[in-house]
C-alpha cells in the first residue's frame, strides 16, 4: 500500500473541515434564507431549489474564496441572483411575469440587511414558512418532511434515516408536497381571526409527532432517536418565540422540554426501555425540567384557559416535581386528565386516565375504566391497552390473567425492545405468581 | 449535543463592581434574543468579579478555602452560555456572531458537554479496567518524569 501523501491529507482534511463549517451555516441560516426567497418568489417550492443552488455555489466557491463575513447575506444574495436570471428568462417567454420581474428588480434594489438579527420582517417570513410547510392541504407525513427540510435545514438524507423511510420516498413527499402548494396556490402569509387556531393546531401538531418519531421510535430496534426530539424541540423553540402569546405553543413546548428531561434515564446502557417509575430521577435533566416548567408560566400569564398540550405539560410537570414516584400528586394528575378527556375525549387519553385513577384511588378503580374501553376498535390493535391492563391485573394478584395480557401486548407491539420488556414481564407473571405487586 | 460556551474574565470585568457598559449589554441581549429565536440557547448566567468568590483546594482529605479576588484573570470565567447545535461548527458560528463587549483582547472557549451516549461504552466491566490500566500507566510515566 503506498504511503498516503500528507499534502493531499491534510487539503483532504481542510476541505472536510470547510465543509461542516458550510453545514453548520446552513443550518443556522437556511430557514431565513429560504423564508425571505419565498417572500421574493411566491412559490416555496422554488424558493427552496434556489437556496439549494446557492449552496451548491457555495460549496464550489467557498473552498477558494474562503467563507465570506456575512455567509446568510452571501447566499441569499446569490439565490435572488439566480432567480432574477430566471424569472427574465420566464419574462420573455411569457409577458405576464413583467410585473414579477419589476417587482424582483425593486427587491434587489432594497437589500434586507442581514446583518441585523431576526428582525420583524424575517421573523414574520419565518412564521408564514412554519404555515405554508404545515398547511393541512399535505398529508400529516408531508408536512413533517418539508417543515424539517424547510426549517431545519436537514438534508433529504437526514430525514430520511430519521424516519428510517428510503431516501428516494421522503424526496418524492418533499417534491409532490411543493408541487401541491404550487398548484393549489397555497398565499405566503400567516393566518387570521378563527383561521388561525386551526392552522397553528396543524403546526402543533407536524411538531409533536416529530417529537415522538424520536421519543418513542414506532418502528426500528431503537426506542429513541435523540437527535429527531432535538430538532423538533428547536422547532418548537423558534415556534414559540415567533408567536409568544400563544399559550398552547409554550404548552408543546414544555410538554416536549418535560418529556426530553427524561432521555437518559428512560433507556439502559445496554438499550433498554426504562419505564417512568423505574427511571433513576437523578438523572432526569434538570436544565431542561426548568425550562418546561419555566414555559408552563410563561402559559399561565397569558390566561387561564388550558389548552390539550398545556394540560400534557402539566401532568408531566406533576411527575417531573415528584422526587420519588411515591411523592407524586396523582389527585392532580386525576383533576388534568379528566380536564383533557372532556377537551379531546379519545379512547388513548381514557387510558391514561386510568392510569391516573389507578394511582390516585386503587388498581380496581382503574380496572373498572379499562375495561369500559375493552371494546373500543380504535385500540383493538394498540398494545399499552393489554399492557396497562396486565399491569392492574398483576397489581391485583390476578397474575394468569395478566400472564395473558402480557403476551396480547407483546404480541401487538412493533418495537422490539418493548416487545422484550413486556415478555419479560409476562414471564414474571408465572415466576412470582404468590407475591402481589410492589405498591408505587 | 449541547456545548458549554465559557466568557474568559478580562482585568475589566474582574474590577469591583464590573458591569459592562450600557451598549455592551444592549447588544449582548440582542444576541440573545438571536439565540433564543433560532431555539439553540438553553441557558446563560454572567458571573460576579472573583472578589465575590472563594476557591476550594482538595489535597488528600484536606480542604483549604481561598478566598477571591484571584490573579490572572484570562484564566477565570465571567460567564457561561449552554447551547443545543448538531456540530461543534454550529457552535463556533454562533459564538462569531457575538458582539465583542470588551475593550481589549478577550477569549470565549467552547467545550462539548458529556452527553449519556459519550457514556455507552464507559459503564462495562471491561472498558472500566481498561480505563483504570490506562489512569495508572499515565500515573507511572508521571511519577518518572
């Protein structure tokens, strides 16, 4: 083997460096930089594609020229460059893009400073690009793609091997998703009056189920993919800075800040599941515990109406201040859940009220509202029903019964590591059948 | 990952009583509040003059206390920032884009904070005897020098 050059190593070593200098950019810049295009251009979609290719430049030209002091200015400017080119092309093909083309030449003439942070301008071009990637004409699964394509500033690849989906198919739903915005003429601008609350609802909800793909991995050996609950809980943060008098967005936030707080206790070193009773508290982050508890206040001072997510703050802040689980305010978590049931009544948040119930007034009380919902199709294939009911069953010394509820979950479940735990416990079932349950 | 952003002291801002000036501070919060808009900022504290603090020093089982002002103030810490990015690269760009509020020549380091996955491997049998072969090695070429 012949001995490497150390010349070309150490250029190889430079150009890679320069590289994820160039990522890192991208990514604190790219939101704004695609945000003000879109503004420009009226279409996200191509506004997007133009970014693209000022990166691309980027990539080529910084290498020599080095990174320029104003990298977001530099691609920004390169971006509406190229969509003049293009828009004068267009414009002598078709004269109706005139006006457009005047309006792209004022634009250049005005040239946002961007050097100046956030300003008002960009924050309400950011918050009308939360909008248009989360509008509810794309599928849930669209939405999740472009937001985090779009405001993230992850590559195709990232979000692909996030939602552990082919590369080829998350670009497919990027591309049909701006086609559709495209087509449907989707306005730039952020929702009014009783529109509104729909709309940000959607956002919330694009959001939470970014944060859950990584929370609570649905498919795949992993239980959590950290780096997914990361970039929604930036998502959210951005969120909540663009429309700070929104109490239901400082809600998600501290739901998702209380619920990342527990990432390192809730899995083994070994992978795995560590469930919320069992978790070392110790290792629970405070750092992020304050700052959820901090954003419940930051709620409460806007009024007093509690929304669904604040509610879900709320009740993990109950557990998030208990030191042990036995210091719990399960009454409280009682009074939240029955809150949140009449607000969205749902079979899942009826079992989690069970739960409450169990813990608050006895397994048999809890027993009694589970099996009211034994015939509810919507959970006939979710396995934390035979799972919760197993465990009131154990609880209550009934452990053949729970040996087989046990097994139903383990059965239904689509995550391995869970599917593991719940076998685990079934065999427990047989093992300790004389001993009743440990009291919480 | 999350990084420690760490504000070296200056002899101004070791001075009694040391606030930066008016526009120093204005133009920090407004860096700020870019940080807590792009969601990467999780927490930051600015730190009293080391005449304010003490030090503890650990020798064996005994511990004196000294108390401040300290010397050499590059080597102390005026305050610290904790950041969320995806790179140390993320961290550097923001830590470029803060205003210089010192007068003079000035440092600000960026240290990655241990995260539980730096811990995955640490916690067998092996890697902590591996671990502790290394330390006394260390200890031993120490102990010659």
């Amino acid at each position: 083997m012949p001995a490497a050059d150390p010349h070309r190593t150490q250029a190889l070593h430079r150009t890679q460096a320069l590289h994820r200098t160039i990522d890192a950019v991208w990514r604190i810049e790219s939101a704004r930089v695609i945000a003000g295009l879109t503004r420009l251009t009226r279409d996200v979609g191509l506004a997007e594609d133009l970014a693209q290719e000022a990166l691309v430049a980027a990539l080529e030209q910084w290498p020599q020229s080095g990174i320029p002091d104003n990298p977001a200015a530099w691609l920004t400017a390169t971006a509406k460059r190229r969509a003049i080119d293009l828009f004068r092309r267009n414009a002598v093909a078709r004269r109706k893009h005139e006006e457009l083309g005047r309006e792209l030449e004022a634009f250049e003439q005005t040239s946002p400073d961007l050097d100046s942070p956030l300003d008002n301008t960009i924050g309400d071009d950011l918050l009308r690009l939360v909008f248009i990637a989360c509008h509810p004409s794309l599928p849930t699964e669209s939405r999740a793609a472009l937001t985090l394509r779009l405001l993230g500033g992850l590559t195709t690849d990232e979000i692909a091997r996030a939602f552990l989906t082919p590369e080829p198919t998350i670009a497919q739903r990027i591309v049909r998703a701006k086609r559709t915005l495209a087509d449907k003429h989707i306005p730039f601008e952020v929702p009014r009056g009783s529109e509104l609350a729909a709309r940000l609802s959607s956002v919330l909800e694009v959001i939470y189920l970014i944060f859950n793909e990584g929370y609570s991995a649905t498919t795949g050996d992993d239980l959590m993919r950290p780096t997914l609950c990361e970039d929604a809980l930036r998502l959210g943060r951005i969120l909540a800075e663009l429309t700070p008098s929104e109490p239901e967005v400082h809600g998600l936030v501290a739901l998702m800040e209380i619920q990342a707080s527990r990432t390192r206790a809730r899995v083994t070193s070994t992978g795995e599941l560590v469930l919320l009773f069992d978790q070392n508290r110790s290792q629970w982050d405070q750092l992020l515990i304050h700052r959820g508890l901090t954003a419940i206040e930051r709620a409460h001072k806007i009024n007093a109406i509690r929304g669904p997510y604040l509610l879900q703050a709320e009740i993990a802040a109950c557990h998030a201040r208990a030191r042990t689980p036995s210091e719990t305010d399960w009454p409280r978590i009682v009074i939240l859940y029955n809150e949140l049931a009449r607000l969205i009544p749902s079979p899942v948040i009826e079992l989690n009220r069970a739960v409450a119930v169990s813990m608050a007034h006895g397994p048999h009380a809890g027993l009694t509202l589970i099996d009211a919902l034994a015939s509810e199709p919507s959970l006939a294939r979710y396995h934390l029903l035979p799972s919760v009911r197993a465990d009131l069953l154990y609880k209550l010394g009934r452990h053949p019964e729970a040996r087989t509820e046990f097994e139903r979950a383990a059965a239904l479940t689509r995550n391995t590591r869970e599917r593991d735990l719940l076998r685990i416990r079934a065999a427990a079932c047989e093992t300790d059948s004389t001993t009743w349950s440990q009291n919480f | 990952m999350r990084f420690m952003v760490i504000v070296k002291a200056t002899p101004e801002s070791e001075k009694e009583g040391a606030l930066p000036d008016p526009q120093g501070i204005a133009d920090m919060n407004v860096h700020i509040d870019e940080l807590m808009k792009a969601g990467v900022l999780l927490g930051y504290e600015g730190l009293h003059p080391s005449s304010k603090g003490a030090r503890v020093h650990f020798s064996g089982k005994n511990r004196t206390v000294i108390d401040g002002p300290f010397a050499e103030a590059k080597e102390l810490i005026a305050g610290f920032m904790i950041l969320q990015v995806t790179s140390l690269e993320e961290a550097i760009e923001w830590v470029k884009r803060s205003p210089n509020c010192q007068p003079g020549e000035s440092e600000v380091e960026i240290r990655r904070v241990f995260e539980p996955e730096d811990f995955s491997d640490g916690f067998s049998e092996e890697g902590i005897e591996e671990e502790k072969k290394v330390r006394a090695q260390l200890a031993d070429q120490a102990a010659k020098k």
